[in-house]
C-alpha cells in the first residue's frame, strides 16, 4: 500500500498563531476566555481547556465577563464587540491575518457606499464578522446564488478566505460581465488555495483519500468535498474513526491531507494507523 500525506498540511499561519498566542497566555496567572472555539479543531479544543482555557458559548457570555483575558478567535468578531466587553477584560486579539485583511476590505468598500457581496457560509463566525462591517451587504454560497443578485450601481465582491478557489473564479467572471465597475477582491488565503490544488490532484491519482480535520471546520470539509469528486474520500477527526474494511485485502493507493486547524501529530497517527492496518496490525 502506497501512502502519500499531502505537503501542505496541518497549521496554517493564522491557525498557529493563535494557538501559540493562547498557549502562551495559559502559563500566566490571568483566567483565560476564548470568544467561542479559537480553531475549529474539537481535539485542540480539550487540550487548551486542559491548560485552564475555557471557550465561551457566545457572546452574551463574553460580555458577562469582568476579569481576566478575552482572546478573539481566528475567524474574528463582529465589529463592535471589542468595545463592548467590560472594560476590566482584557481583550487579545488573534484574529488571522487573512481575515483582518478582509474585515478592512469590507470597511473600505460600504465607506465607499458599495454594496458589499460576500462568498461564504453566512452562518460561520468569520462571515458574520465580515457581514457587520458593512451597511449593505448579501451573502451568497454558489455561483447559482449570484445569478439572482441585482447586480447593478455600485458594489463589490470578496470572499471568506476559506472558500472555492474556483467558486470564487466563476463568480468574479459573472459579476464583471454584468457589472464591469464592480470591485473585486480575492480574500482566500493562499495556503487555502495552495491546499485545495494539492488536494485535487492527490485525489485524482489515489484510490482513498482521508482528510483530517475538525467535523466543525469549513476549510477541511471543502477538502473533504473537493476530494470526493475524483475518488472515495472519508473525512475523520483522528486514526480512532479508521476503519479496517476500508483497506484490508486491497491494493491501494492512499493519499491523506489535513485541514489548516489539525495538528501534525494527528496526521501523523492517522498515517501509522493506517500503515499497521495494511500490514494485517
């Protein structure tokens, strides 16, 4: 059994530097808060709280708050919520780069009076956080979406930095023949795109893949999903939800990738346990 681990795997920028700025923290004194899951990855998740983080549920409870640290997630936050948190919480802000850079894009555009149309999941936090930053904004999840948008005046398209490279292309082409003015913005990260073309191409030359990652993560299901259209493809957490039918008494070619929140550790066991699985263990 051939197995191949995708190169560009496991913590991405944005991800590990929040975890880094987190785990620091823990080893002070202060209560340590995190404005719902920092990463969505329910593995790191536990580790943290085990080092005496504790992810809040929502934002009513982060503005309860009246001592310690609060650390904004990677996705961001809304836009006035920094403000609003009692002013005896310190707030730390970990948001990814990426995202910042989008919030700040979308802030220029409505200043600008666009209309601001977003590619993403209007429920994920990163998309709510954009979405406050505008006066006029529409959130769209397929090309087929756009097509019955008013597209007309002033307005300008950017995208959760997590989404389809290709979406966010085909999108982008449709709005510019239909609006030649509208402003345009590619927001995906590159690790993102670096990681869905990897993807593509181990798919289509493996006979499984497994994409590791939170079943809570957006960047890891467009993986998973990307994957599936070229081969049989499962999406797992950790080497635990492995199973032995899924390789036993076959020749195969195995690719495995990780999404941006899932540790290197975990990748790496989930490529042992396979190992020991095609050798009869």
């Amino acid at each position: 059994m051939k197995i191949t681990i995708a190169k560009n795997s496991g913590f991405c920028f944005g991800v590990k530097r929040a975890v880094d700025i987190v785990e620091k923290l823990s080893s002070g004194r202060d209560k340590i808060y995190t404005n719902g899951p920092i990463i969505h990855n329910p593995q790191v998740i536990r580790s943290l709280s085990r080092q005496g983080v504790k992810t809040l549920n929502s934002s009513d409870d982060a503005l309860r708050l009246r001592d310690g640290l609060l650390v904004i997630r990677t996705h961001g936050m809304k836009k006035d919520f920094p403000e609003a948190v009692s002013k005896k919480v310190r707030v730390i802000d970990a948001t990814c780069p990426f995202v910042g850079r989008a919030q700040r894009i979308v802030k220029k555009l409505s200043a600008e009076g666009r209309k601001v149309i977003i590619l993403g999941d209007a429920h994920h936090p990163e998309v709510e956080g954009l979405v406050s930053y505008a006066e006029d904004a529409a959130v769209i999840k397929t090309p087929r979406e756009a097509s019955k948008l008013d597209l007309r005046g002033r307005i300008g398209f950017l995208s959760q930095t997590t989404q389809s490279v290709g979406d966010f292309a085909a999108i982008s082409r449709y709005i510019k023949k239909r609006n030649a003015e509208a402003m345009i913005f590619d927001t995906i990260c590159r690790t993102t795109s670096l990681r869905q073309s990897e993807v593509e191409k181990l798919a289509r030359k493996s006979d499984i893949m497994v994409v590791v990652g939170g079943k809570n993560s957006a960047n890891t299901k467009r993986l998973a999903a990307i994957s599936r259209k070229h081969t049989v493809t499962y999406h797992i957490e950790t080497s635990r939800e492995l199973k032995k039918s899924w390789f036993v008494g076959k020749k195969l070619s195995v690719g495995i990738a990780a999404g941006a929140s899932t540790p290197d550790r975990i990748t790496r066991e989930v490529a042992g346990r396979i190992k020991k699985i095609s050798a009869g263990r």
